[in-house]
C-alpha cells in the first residue's frame, strides 16, 4: 500500500489510530488532490525525468513562485510522490512516474480529469444530488443531457477521451484473456470511444472484425486511432446515438462503461435499441465494474462506492451489482447468463435474447 493510500485506507481498530485523526485525515484529502492537479497541469513529472531538480529552477520553467512551488512539492513528497534529496531539490519516485506525460501507462489525463474544475465542481454540490436524485449539472441547466454538453466542449471532450484511453490497452488485453471472442464475426463497440477497447480486442483476434461506434465528432477522432492501430480492414467507424439506433446486423453488441452514466430508464433505452439491431444469434457483452453484494472496508468497496457517488454527482448514472444487471437486462428482452471476471477490475457480463413470443 502507498503512503498516499494511507489517507483513506486508515482502520482505527487495526491501527489504533484515534477516530479523530482518522477523520481528519479524510477532511484533508483534497490537500493532496488538489496539489496533484496542479503539478500536472504543470508538468513537474516531465521536467523531473531526467532526474532531481531544485524547486526555484522548477519555477523558473513553470512561471510560479519558487518557495509556493516548493511547499507544495514537499506536501506531493509526503505522500510518495516526489522526494525532497536536498534541500529545495526534489526527484521523481516511483510513485510519481505515471505522472510523466510520455510514459505508455501515463495517468496525467486522468489525474487532470478527476482533479479538475468540471469533476470538481460536480462534488461540490453532492447536497443538491441526494437531494434531488439528478446530477450536478442539472442544478443550473435542468434539461440537460451529460453528451450533449460534452458535445459542446470538443476540447474538454477530446480530454475526457484521452482519459478515458488510460486503461483501454490493458483492459482490452484482459477482456481478451478472459472472455473467447472467437464465436463471433463482427463485433459493435457501442459508445466506444476512441476505439482503444476495441481495437486491443482486434488484435488479440485476428479473424475478427468491428465498427466503433459513437457520437459523430467522437467518431471522427476513433478513425484517426484506428488508422495509427493499422486496423482499417477489420475494423469502421459509424457516428450516431445510441437512443436512436446502432449499427445493425453484428454477433455480439459491446458496451464498456456505458451504462453506468445512466439511469435505469435510459440504459433499458439503449440496450433496447441493442436488441432491435441484432439478428437471433446476436449476444449482448457489457464490460463494466460490477458493485459488491456487501460492502466493507476492503479495497474493492472503496473503489465500487466511489465510483457509484461519482456517477451520481456527475452523470445520473451508477455502479449495478448482478442483480440490478440482472432485472435491468430482462427489462430490455435479455438473460444474463454468465458473468466472466478478468485481470481488470471490470467483469465481462454475457446477455442473450429472450425470444420475443415470452418477452
């Protein structure tokens, strides 16, 4: 576990540690994800790779104030995150290296999204989301509709995607361990982004073709991805809604975190459309997290419930367990019947058709 884990993974009973510190400790959490945002959008990890430096150079190249500059580093090098090696001068740990923004597993993306104003302010009004059931940005703009505002910020969405493209290798690669893709001909990635998932499946299958598909200037970008995979043989894009209709005629129907950001009505909405466009033998994989059955104080239940609220607050949508999968499918015309755990921390969560004449 790393220091930085520590903040909120403190158990009084097995450490003894007075229930006020512990309290405290989870007061001042946003101390430490306040002051990651900052040095990334900064690039401090990027200008430590080629080893320590003193704070006032790094301010020098950063256009900040040196000794403000450093107080945060050493607030970052309490965590584990930098290292202090003299005075004023710190180095980059282990810890710190995704940070950089040219390493193959950079988190930068995602530390900017999660720690950024747009996640931020989302959190700041959790008292009007249990209140009222609807996400944040509702409370200013009640009609609105969480794509069509990312459709009106195509550089905020661009970095949402960038993100978003964090895991996909190594999702991808664990979806293709776990579960056996080669039954099927043609594969939809509904929502798909910009084909990272995709495309890693792809290439584990080299029989198997695909279509992302996705909202047309999402659809745009996918194509460029798919270009740089070498992949546009096997594999289009279609631009469109998915509360409208999919791509039709495809094996299987793929939908990786998107029926999370919805609620129920929505999600039957486009599984819904799902089935319409798939033919008899057509198979439904959804690629999600799925909530425990009982929540303690292990790792998995602090990343479902997080995950869940985060949903809340700036989606609408939420974390399901089995069961909620469950009724949510047989409310669209499908059977779960089987769900497949992989070496990510998402499961692979396999729906058929009910024949229509019983559903």
């Amino acid at each position: 576990m790393s220091s930085s884990d520590e903040i909120y993974a403190v158990h009084p009973e097995t450490l003894a540690v007075p229930p006020g510190v512990v309290l405290s400790q989870m007061a001042i959490g946003h101390y430490v994800s306040q002051a990651l945002y900052l040095t990334a959008q900064l690039g401090i990890a990027d200008l430590l790779k080629d080893g320590p430096r003193n704070g006032r150079d790094l301010a020098t190249e950063t256009r900040t104030h040196a000794q403000s500059l450093i107080r945060v580093m050493r607030l970052l090098s309490s965590v584990g995150v930098f290292e202090e090696v003299s005075n004023g001068a710190f180095a980059l740990t282990p810890l710190g290296e995704p940070l950089r923004a040219d390493v193959p597993d950079s988190m930068r993306e995602l530390v900017l999204l999660f720690t950024g104003i747009g996640v931020q302010d989302s959190w700041k009004d959790l008292e009007h989301c249990v209140r009222t059931g609807d996400p944040a940005f509702r409370r200013t703009l009640p009609d609105a509709d969480i794509y069509a505002l990312a459709a009106q910020d195509q550089q905020g969405a661009a970095s949402f995607d960038r993100a978003m493209a964090t895991f996909a290798p190594q999702t991808a690669a664990a979806v293709a361990a776990a579960f056996d893709f080669s039954g099927f001909g043609k594969v939809v990635d509904i929502g798909g982004g910009t084909g990272g998932l995709l495309t890693g499946i792809l290439k584990a299958y080299p029989e198997l073709a695909g279509i992302v598909f996705d909202q047309p200037y999402v659809a745009e970008r996918a194509r460029q991805q798919i270009a740089v995979a070498g992949l546009t043989d096997r594999c289009q894009v279609a631009g469109g809604s998915f509360f409208d209709e999919v791509p039709r005629g495809a094996d299987a129907y793929l939908l990786k975190d998107v029926l999370i950001d919805w609620n129920d009505e929505r999600a039957t909405s486009i599984l819904t459309n799902c089935r319409a466009a798939m033919p008899s033998h057509g198979k439904l994989l959804i690629v999600e997290g799925v909530y425990p059955e009982r929540i303690d104080q292990s790792a998995e239940s602090r990343r479902a419930t997080a995950t869940d609220v985060l949903m809340l607050v700036c989606t609408g949508g939420r974390q399901r367990s089995v069961a909620e999968f469950r009724d949510l499918l047989a409310a669209s015309g499908f059977r779960l019947t089987r769900v497949v755990p992989t070496a990510a921390r998402v499961c692979v969560l396999l729906g058929e058709q009910i024949p229509i004449n019983r559903f």
